[in-house]
C-alpha cells in the first residue's frame, strides 16, 4: 500500500467516550479533579486534528490522548526512521518503516482504547486539505516543519474559521525556560517564526489572531549539508521523497520537540475544557527598563501630588505591572504589535499613572499609558470614563482585578 495515500478504515458512526464507564472514571480521575467534571466533559466529546507526527507532534498528540480527548484525526505521511527514535513520544525500532500515523494509532489504543482515532498517511496539501480538515475540528495543530506547507495550513484553517496552534522552530535549542506561546505578530528570534509571519502576511493579508509556540533561544546550528554516496555535499532536490520538503536536517535535543508539543497540548486542552489560561506576555525588556519605569512613576507623583509618599510599587512590583498586566503596551494599545526593538523603542513613550486618582498607585491601581494619553487621562476621572468609555472601563477593571488577586 503506498503510505503516501493511505487511510485507515473509520467507523463514522463510532460515539465518542464519555465518562459513565467505571474505568474512564477512575483513568481521568486527576483530570476532573482539576477541570471539574464538566470541564472534562468538554475535553472528552472533543475533536482534535493534528499535522505533523514527528518529534513534535507525536508529544502532542500522546498528551492530547491521555487527556481524554475523544477523537483524533493523525496526519502524516512520513514513516518512522531510525533517527527519529531520539524525540518520537511512542515509536520503538520495530516501528521503524511504519507510516506515522498507524504508529501512533497502534500505541495509543493500548492506553486510551475508547478514543476515535484516524490514522491518515497522507501529504497534507491542496488537494488533501478539505478533506483531512472535514468534520467540523474543535482545533487544529500545525506540528508541519516544512514552511510553505505550514503556512498554508494556518491560513486554510483562518479561511475555514478553525482554531489553529502552530509549532516553530524546536531544532538547535537547548533551553527549556525559553519556549513561549504567542500570537504570531509578537514571536521573536525564531527565523522560522519569522518566515512564517511575513508569508502569512504577504501571501493571505494574515498579520495577527494566530496563537504559536516558539523558542526564544538562538538557534545554535544550521541545517547541515546533503552527502552524496561520494561523500560530496549533493543537492538536496536530489534527495527529497516529496517536492518542496526539507531533506537537510538540523541537529535537535530530542527534549525541546517534547517540550514543545506539551505545551501545544496543554494549551489545547485547556482551550478545550473552558479553562482560562494567561500565557506569559513575550516582552522584550531588561531590568533597567522596569527601574525607569519605576522613577518615572515617583516623578509624576510627586509632580501631581506633591509627594510620593504614597508609592506602594517596588521595582518587581511595577516589572509585574508592566509585564504581566499591561504586557508592555499602553492600556489603550494592547493590540500593538510591537516586538524586539520596536518594543523597547516604545518604552520610551510610556508611563505609570494611577487610574482612580483617589486610590494610592498600587499593583491594583496603576496603568500604563503614553505620555500624552496620561496627561489626557489624569485629567479626567473613573466616573467619565465609565460613563463615556464603557468596554475601555471594563477592560482596564478587570486587568487590574486579576493583579490585586494575583500578587
């Protein structure tokens, strides 16, 4: 059977589990513990796609499953090799020449019986797409390493309105602490975070609204070269089983593409369960920018007030506000896509101020604001802007609910 075409026989009537049996209960006894029983409910009726088996997308897909997911459709149309046995979450050698996919659908039926699974051995592309994309998915993962391929993906999901998470760049990293999830407009240092952001923008007018999973790291190798039997450096065209996809490979520390998957996967299935998660905010910022930020925030009090005696922030309070809170943007800009230097740039622009002028400024009364729009706002007062701006008050409230319950 060609691998490259093939698919497993599904039964399309199958019913997703739930949770009456007894031993599904006792299974995801931690997971209802922790997402409440509708929560796990939700994870249970759901449907994940995922694109990409390899270092990656196996870690994904595994986590997803022993999460309860209900059903899952694996697309692949690679077989395992030797080599991947470094970062693949399932595979062993006597795997070795098995499409992918079946792979994984033969493992997982030994831990997660119940789960619909659809083993596609296919090349995701044009032709493909509207069908491996059918049944109305609750999320799509992108675990594609090739680039042209992924960035279709992404937008073929934006065109179809389907959530989307996207893996970069996991190859020639070794630093766990550095791996983030963000919006595409914000991902920074991974050149293929890069590459996939100005073809999403170039190609489908795509510039934001596409959550990824990235390193912040420098890559510390290149693709290495293709040896031919010769042992010269050959052309990699020559060597490639499908056109268009990468034959060169790029040393990896089989750690980070199981990194990168978990997250993928605990991203999704608290997406799924209705838990609400805030991902830590990619700002580009050193400590001196939160020491400048906590002397401009003593000067203007003691430029409205006086004094600033009534300053209730240290230095890791207001890298709280700043960070974590306003997400290094101005409280009327949070949709900035300013990255890298443009970020740092835009510091320069911004300020502390209290938001009730009545309350001391504390972690759970301060904004940041441009200059300008702080002289505007100090000029007015809550009660204004509730009347006058309803959705920028509620915004700005809830913000700084969150703070005074977090820290």
């Amino acid at each position: 059977m060609d691998f490259l075409s093939a698919r497993d026989e599904v039964d399309e009537e199958a019913i997703l589990p739930d949770l009456s049996d007894e031993i599904l209960v006792e299974q995801f006894t931690r997971n209802v513990q922790f997402f409440g029983l509708e929560g796990q409910k939700r994870v249970q009726a759901s449907f994940v796609i995922v694109v990409g088996l390899g270092g990656v997308g196996s870690h994904a897909a595994a986590m997803l499953l022993r999460s309860g997911v209900g059903k899952l459709r694996l697309i692949d149309f690679d077989q395992v090799s030797l080599s991947s046995l470094n970062r693949h979450a399932v595979a062993t050698r006597d795997d070795v020449g098995t499409p992918k996919a079946v792979c994984l659908k033969e493992h997982f039926s030994r831990i997660y019986p119940e789960c619909v699974i659809e083993a596609c051995s296919e090349l995701f592309d044009e032709s493909s797409a509207e069908d491996l994309l059918s049944g109305s998915p609750d999320f799509v993962l992108d675990c594609i390493d090739n680039i042209d391929t992924k960035v279709f993906l992404i937008a073929t999901c934006n065109k179809k309105s389907l959530r989307v998470l996207s893996a970069t760049g996991a190859g020639a990293r070794a630093d766990p602490t550095r791996v983030r999830i963000a919006d595409v407009c914000e991902s920074s240092i991974d050149p293929l975070s890069r590459a996939v952001r100005h073809r999403l923008r170039r190609l489908h007018g795509i510039e934001s609204g596409v959550p990824v999973v990235f390193s912040m790291e420098r890559p510390k190798a290149k693709l290495l070269p293709v040896n031919g039997v010769d042992g010269q450096e050959g052309n990699p065209s020559d060597y490639q089983i499908v056109p268009g996809f990468r034959v060169r490979i790029i040393p990896v520390l089989g750690t980070i593409p199981a990194i990168f998957g978990q997250v993928m996967a605990s991203y999704t299935i608290a997406k799924l369960a209705g838990l609400q998660v805030e991902t830590e905010p990619v700002v580009n910022l050193d400590v001196e920018h939160y020491a400048v930020l906590h002397r401009r925030l003593i000067e203007r009090e003691e430029l409205l007030y006086g004094t600033a005696d009534a300053v209730e922030v240290d230095k890791e309070e207001v890298a709280y506000v700043v960070r974590e809170l306003w997400r290094g943007k101005s409280a009327r800009n949070q949709d900035s896509h300013d990255v890298g230097r443009g970020m740092w740039r835009s510091v320069n622009k911004l300020t502390l101020t209290r938001w009730d002028h009545k309350q001391p400024p504390s972690v759970s009364n301060l904004i940041l604001l441009t200059f300008q729009e702080a002289e505007k706002h100090e000029a007015s007062s809550v009660e204004e802007i509730k009347e006058q701006e309803p959705a920028f008050y509620a915004m700005v409230t809830e913000t700084l609910n969150r703070g005074k319950k977090e820290f």
